[in-house]
C-alpha cells in the first residue's frame, strides 16, 4: 500500500451513505477511539464495509477477497487500505501485515463467514482468523451486526456495535463465543 485514501474517503461516503440509507447506529461509543481492535461481523451485502466504516473515524483495513482485485478494483482496493485474501492458500503476506496493523494500534475489519450470506442461515460457519488475530496480537475484537435491508431514502438498515472484549481460551471456543455474540446482536439482545 503505497497510499491510504480511506481517511479522505471516509467522510465523503459517510455524508452520502446516510443520505441514502439511513442508517440507526446502536452502541457506536463501544468502538475504541485508540487501540488495536478487530472489528468482526456478520456479511449480506457488498455495501456492509461502508455500514461499520460510518460507524468511526478510525481507518478500518478490511481484509477482502482477492477476487475483488481484478482490473481497475485493484486500484481501489489498494488505495482505501484492504488487505487481500486468498482463501485457497496461507496468505503469510496478509497475515503478516495484518498482525503488523494491530501490533501498530490499528483497526482490522473482518467477516468471518468469509463471504456474503446468500443463504437463509442467520450466519455461515465462521473461519477462524479473527479470534486469531485477536490472541496473537492481544487486541480486542468488536463485534457487530448489520440487520435489516439497504433501502434507498428509507429507514431499515440498523448497525449494532457489542462491546469490546479480549479472546479467553481456545480458538475452537473463542470463535464459537464471537459467533454467540454477533447471534446476540442480530438478535437484538443487549450487550
């Protein structure tokens, strides 16, 4: 990444995102204004990294397929920060500098059903990179989730951020317990 534009983009999205959708934010004061964080929710919709991106002023790399890297999306991609993912392979370059981000204080954005829902599941099994990254570099993780329909001038999109906490235990219970969490939030159970 030889440029990071998220932070002039971010404003300029922002504005129009709640225009045109308008979002309800619950619980946005949950996201630490400083700090390593992992933010980790569930995924229906290409536009879910700019729902939690109005969500704080802080720069999010999103860790975001390769397959979005093709052509002039490269361009972008790289411009706002993501980190690529291959999920066929070991991807040591994005963990490595991912870890990097976090160990540096920054702020990581991950879905871990690893794709959009397409399903009728509430969520798709989660992978487990976000509760590892959160063990290895002593970060919190974020949970959230994003409920409701994108709805062009209309209300209905709702963004419900839980409240920050550190990985106990294994990483089979420790991904299990984010999954439990973000459930929680669709739900609308309080954090």
């Amino acid at each position: 990444m030889s440029c990071n534009l998220y932070p002039v983009l971010r404003p300029i999205f922002t504005v129009l995102f709640k225009v045109l959708y308008r979002p309800k934010i619950v619980n946005k004061e949950y996201i630490p204004k400083k700090g390593s964080i992992i933010l980790a929710g569930n995924h229906r919709h290409a536009f879910d990294p700019l729902s939690i991106g109005i969500c704080t002023k802080r720069t999010i790399h999103f860790l975001a397929k390769k397959e979005l890297y093709r052509g002039i999306n490269f361009i972008f991609f790289d411009l706002v920060g993501t980190l690529p993912v291959d999920k066929h392979n070991k991807n040591k370059n994005t963990i490595g500098a991912a870890e990097k981000m976090l160990d540096d204080g920054g702020v990581i954005g991950i879905f871990p059903e690893g794709t959009r829902n397409h399903t009728n599941e509430v969520l798709l099994p989660f992978k487990k990179g976000a509760v590892r990254f959160a063990k290895n570099t002593n970060s919190f993780i974020v949970p959230f989730a994003i409920t409701g329909d994108y709805r062009l001038f209309r209300k209905g999109l709702t963004i419900t951020i839980g409240k920050p906490y550190k990985v106990n235990g294994d990483i089979d219970t420790a991904n299990e317990d984010l999954r439990n969490k973000i459930l929680g939030l669709i739900g609308g159970e309080k954090e």
